[in-house]
C-alpha cells in the first residue's frame, strides 16, 4: 500500500463501527481500551492502533507478526486474515536545517506513515497465549482524581453552577459543571477529560493552538476529535468504563462526515490525543526512535 492506502485503510475500519452504532473511543468492558499488546515486547498499542485492535473480537489480547508466530514455532491458522497495525519512521531528507537545541546543521528529517501485519495469538495454533491477569484497579474514581492532581502545569479549574463544561484558550481556564449534574461518575470524569485535553493544546503545554486564540474553524474537528480519544484513553487508564459504546446516531453520523471529508483525521487525531495523554500523566516517548520495518515495536502516531 502506499500512504494515501493506509489512511483510508485505518478510516474504513474506524466508520464501520460507527455505521453499526458503535463509537471505537469508548471503553467499555467488552471493547476495552489499551488492551490490546505486542507478543514481542509486551507492550500496549498506542495510537490509532489501540482503536483499531480494540475492533478484534478474538480472545487473545496479544498480537504478532507472521513472522514472530514462525519464530515462536506455530502457525498461523488456514483462511485466518491479519489486521493491519500503522507507525511513523522518520528518513533523513538532502535539505539541511539548523538544530534549535544545538545550533548545528543536520539533514531535516520527516516522518512518512508506514504499515505491518499482525495476526491476534487467538488465530495461530502452536503458541501459548500469555493470558492476561484481570487489571486490578481497586478504586478508579480515586485514580482519576490523581491523575487530575498530578497533572502538572494544568490550567486552572473552575466548578461553575451553569451546567456548561468548556474550555477557553483566552484564559487558559477550565470550566466545569458541579459533579451533580452528571448522571454517572463515568460521564463526569470522560467530560473532565475531555476538557483537559482541551487545555493541553495550549503554547505552554503541547502547543495545538495560539495563545488567547480560538481554535481554527478548519481545525475545529480535529481539536474535538483529539479531545474525544484523549479522554477515552484517560478513561482506560483509571479503569473507568462507560455502560455501553453507542452513542446517538447524530453523533455517530457526524464523525462518518468528518472521517469521509479527510482520510487522516482519525490518524492525526489519535497521534496527538496519545501526546496529550502522556504529557497529562508526565510519560516521556523517544518519537525520534527508528523502527525495523518487519518487525516494528507499536509506537504512538507523531504529530
């Protein structure tokens, strides 16, 4: 495939689950997020892939390629089909560019999207699955709280009594409903989220957006989008679920339109939803990190 397959590839998947009414960025407990890992390394996928492998309905929550099943000595079962996985490497191009940290010219490097092949453990045979433990989080609604405290650097937070939750670039100030006003703690938290993801665009922080400005109206989906999958991943993290992953289907058809007038929306928007993820609860990446094209280890999608 070249890059402009990929995207509609990763776009196809993601509107067939919305065209059956179901939104890949919820988490609930029968599509959980941040599940889904590499038998490789045993790390989770990040990025786009998280939502993508998420769509599995096999009972393994690892994942591998070909040529790893060959190497752990199975197989792949017969008419099994593979599920495609997306990353970024960077290639150095001929234009040189002055280093801002160190002031030193080096050849500019840009990221080019590339794909690999996975099979789910559950379609091979002659591999132990390492089976999972049960992810034991023994109070969720304690673990968002602390992430929310030891966001560092966060905006400030403000409980209104007007029922609106928003976030305003020009204050760099997050406005919240008291939590009253939520039917549920999952949809106070997802909302808490959802708006701190928000502020992480700020100059100060991830920089998505100018200070004191308003997000673009052509950059208007993409902000909301980022907001959306952010907050499902903190969601996960906390081992917060929602009761079910279907949403109206106004909500669902607008992402259908967003999606199908531009194919790299839903890669864009996972890539900087996972940076504002990691920037909330402090992670540090190596993005700059090359990986084997066979045999790549799952890596957040760059900006």
């Amino acid at each position: 495939m070249n890059k402009p397959e990929v995207y509609d590839y990763v776009t196809e998947r993601i509107i067939a689950r919305l065209e059956e009414g179901e939104v890949p960025w919820i988490n609930t407990r029968t599509t959980p997020l941040l599940l889904a890992r590499s038998a490789t390394t045993g790390k989770i996928y990040r990025g786009v892939n998280a939502f993508l492998l998420t769509n599995s309905s096999h009972a393994s929550a690892f994942w591998a390629t070909y040529r790893t099943v060959q190497a752990m000595k199975g197989n792949v079962k017969k008419g099994e089909h593979s599920t495609m996985c997306v990353f970024w490497k960077r290639f150095e191009t001929k234009e040189m560019v002055v280093d801002r940290r160190t002031g030193e010219e080096k050849h500019k490097a840009v990221p080019v999207l590339r794909y690999y092949n996975v099979f789910n453990l559950d379609q091979c045979e002659g591999v132990q699955d390492p089976l999972l433990d049960a992810v034991d989080i023994p109070d969720p609604i304690a673990k968002a709280d602390e992430v929310i405290a030891n966001f560092t650097g966060k905006s400030e937070v403000v409980f209104g009594s007007n029922g609106k939750a928003f976030y305003s670039p020009s204050a760099d100030r997050v406005v919240m409903p008291q939590q009253s006003a939520f039917t549920s703690s999952a949809q106070f938290y997802r909302t808490y989220f959802h708006e701190l993801i928000h502020s992480t665009g700020h100059p100060a922080r991830l920089n998505r957006f100018e200070a004191g400005q308003p997000v673009p109206d052509n950059e208007l989906g993409l902000e909301e989008l980022v907001a959306e999958m952010g907050s499902a991943m903190l969601l996960a993290e906390c081992g917060i679920f929602e009761e079910c992953a279907e949403k109206s289907a106004s909500y669902c058809q607008h992402w259908i339109n967003e999606l199908k007038a531009d194919t790299k929306l839903i890669v864009k928007a996972a890539g900087k939803a996972q940076r504002a993820v990691d920037h909330i609860l402090g992670r540090s990446y190596d993005h700059e990190e090359h990986h084997s094209e066979t045999e790549p280890t799952p890596l957040a999608m760059a900006a």
